[in-house]
C-alpha cells in the first residue's frame, strides 16, 4: 500500500528558496536538487506534524 502523505513537500528536507522577482524554487537539501512538492523518494523522512497524523490516521483505521 502507497503512503498517501509520501511526497517531497512533507518531508523534512523540503525547502523553499524564494527569488526576488521571480517563482520559488523547491529543493531538497539532502539531495542538494530542485524538486516538486509532488515528487517522491526513498530517503522520504517525514516531518513531525505529519507523523502524527499518519499515526492519528492509523489508530482510527
């Protein structure tokens, strides 16, 4: 079963660099590349707000 919380933008190496004048960039810095919120990848470490909720959604299942 997919994790439906596994995605770049919960994850806490998931960073936005805002560019004067220009679109935010979305990066991990672990991997030290661009990225999309959407993205996934193995080394996915979860940020605490979203472990929580993974495990409040769990115990309700």
């Amino acid at each position: 079963m997919l994790n439906r919380f596994h995605c770049c933008s919960t994850c806490i190496w998931y960073e936005v660099k805002k560019k004067r004048g220009g679109p935010p960039v979305f990066r991990c810095s672990r991997l030290g590349y661009e990225t999309k919120p959407t993205y996934q990848f193995d080394c996915w470490q979860p940020k605490e707000r979203v472990k929580k909720r993974m495990e409040r959604e769990e115990s309700t299942n």
